[in-house]
C-alpha cells in the first residue's frame, strides 16, 4: 500500500465503525502504526492484514480476548484455537439447520391447516375440477338446503381433507367398476353396500336420506356427463349403480317418485 488509511477510510472498506476502531486501539488489539502531522491516526499495510484477521476471528465468534490471545499464539496455538471454534461453528450451523427444520415442519403444518383455495382443488383433481362446474351446479341448486350445508361444510376442508376425500372416492369407483365387470346382482348384498357407501360419500356434503338418493340416482342416467363418467368405469355403470340405489332403497322404505 502506497499510503497509509484513515480511520474513516479503513472504516469504510472493511465495513467496521470508526468507534470500533478506537476500541480495538483503546485494548491493545490494533493500534495504527502511523499518525499525521496533525496527530490523526494512519494505518498502514501491516495494520491492515493484522485487521483482516480481526474481522475473520470475530466473524468466527472469537471473543476480543480470545483474538487477542491467537494474535500472539505461535502457529501451533493458533491451529488448536481454530480447531476448536470449527467445532463451535458446526454445532451452531447444526442448530440453526435444526431450527430451518423445525420452521419447514411449522410451515408444512400451517398450511395443511388452511382451507384449500381454488388452485389447490385444480393441483389436486386436475381435470375433474372445473369452475364452470361449480358455477353451473350454484346456478341450479343454490337456492336449495342441499347446496347450503355443501359450501359449509366444505369451506373448511384443507388441502389434506380434500386428498383423503379423493382417495375415499377413487376407491369407491374403482369397486364399483369392478363390481360391474363381474357381472353382479345390483339388488344383492354387494349392491347395497356400494349404494350406502355412495351414500355416506355424499352426506359428507350435505344430508343425504335414501328418497334423496334416488333422485341423485335418476340424475347419473339423465345428465349425460354423469353417464360417460360413470360408464367409464365399466359399460353400464350408471345404470347399474342407479339400480343398487333403488334397490337398497326400497330396504329402507323408500321408493322413486312416480311424478
């Protein structure tokens, strides 16, 4: 170094306050070699190193005794003091990797807990969850008792909630296709079990009694995409499973209207 610092100016490179400068010259850890001709402190190349070392041991954690002490340690010392921060530093970066766990499970679980947003049904249900459908099935049944207990029951759900029901579902169409493939009575007993888990799948919505099933039965062969849905698990699901339903309906004393 052609010229020797200020301390403003070592200040400003090294990113410490000139106060800290001051301090460190009050205890004997770095007093600049130099003054001005007016008595102003000056710090030279040696000063420098001698700081840049300061700045690494403290950023390492060293107390201003123990730099102090590795300052005018021979290289033997010096490495022992090192080794034994290095374990110092481990175990804090162990910590603080534990504790950005502990924050990822907090997040993790906050989030899960949050009701579902629009975007997490279409991540979650992809093409089987369309706003139009929501809009249009608003627009025919929300003025009913049905569609009420629907939007609160479900404006809770979380994300998780809304998985399991999914999952509930999958497995319940993947029997009753498979059902229909055998070739099975829809009025015997397996008929009946698939009608009252279709059941309990819908009163998770809203109060489902079997006359109201029956009507959810017509609908599945009326409305044609409930047909294609249905019959893509097997031909003739639709009509099967609204079979089932009348069926195990008539068990439970109700029967389909004859309006």
């Amino acid at each position: 170094m052609e010229h020797p610092l200020t301390v403003g100016q070592v200040a400003e490179t090294f990113g410490v306050t000139v106060r800290t400068l001051h301090h460190y010259d009050e205890v004997g850890l770095l007093s600049p070699s130099e003054r001005s001709g007016a008595g102003y402190r000056l710090y030279t190349g040696a000063d420098l190193e001698r700081l840049s070392t300061i700045v690494v041991y403290r950023r390492l954690g060293f107390s201003l005794e123990e730099v102090g002490a590795m300052l005018r340690a021979d290289g033997p010392e010096r490495l022992a003091h090192l080794r034994r921060q290095r374990e110092v530093v481990r175990a804090r970066a162990a910590e603080m990797t534990a504790l950005v766990d502990a924050i990822e499970h907090a997040l993790e679980a906050e989030m899960t807990q949050r009701p579902a947003t629009t975007e997490d049904l279409k991540d979650l249900f992809g093409d089987g969850y369309q706003e139009e459908y929501q809009d249009e099935a608003e627009r025919r049944w929300g003025d009913t008792e049905q569609w009420r207990q629907s939007q609160q029951r479900t404006a809770s759900w979380t994300p998780a909630q809304w998985a399991t029901v999914k999952a509930e579902t999958e497995a319940f169409e993947a029997d009753l296709g498979a059902t229909v493939r055998a070739g099975t009575d829809p009025a015997g007993e397996p008929g009946a079990v698939l009608a009252e888990r279709h059941r309990a799948s819908i009163e998770r919505y809203y109060d489902c009694d079997h006359a109201f099933q029956l009507c959810l039965a017509q609908l599945y062969l009326d409305d044609e995409r409930f047909r294609e849905h249905y019959d893509a698990l097997a031909p003739g699901t639709a009509q099967w499973l609204h079979d089932a339903i009348v069926a195990n309906a008539a068990q439970h004393g109700a029967h389909p209207s004859t309006d």
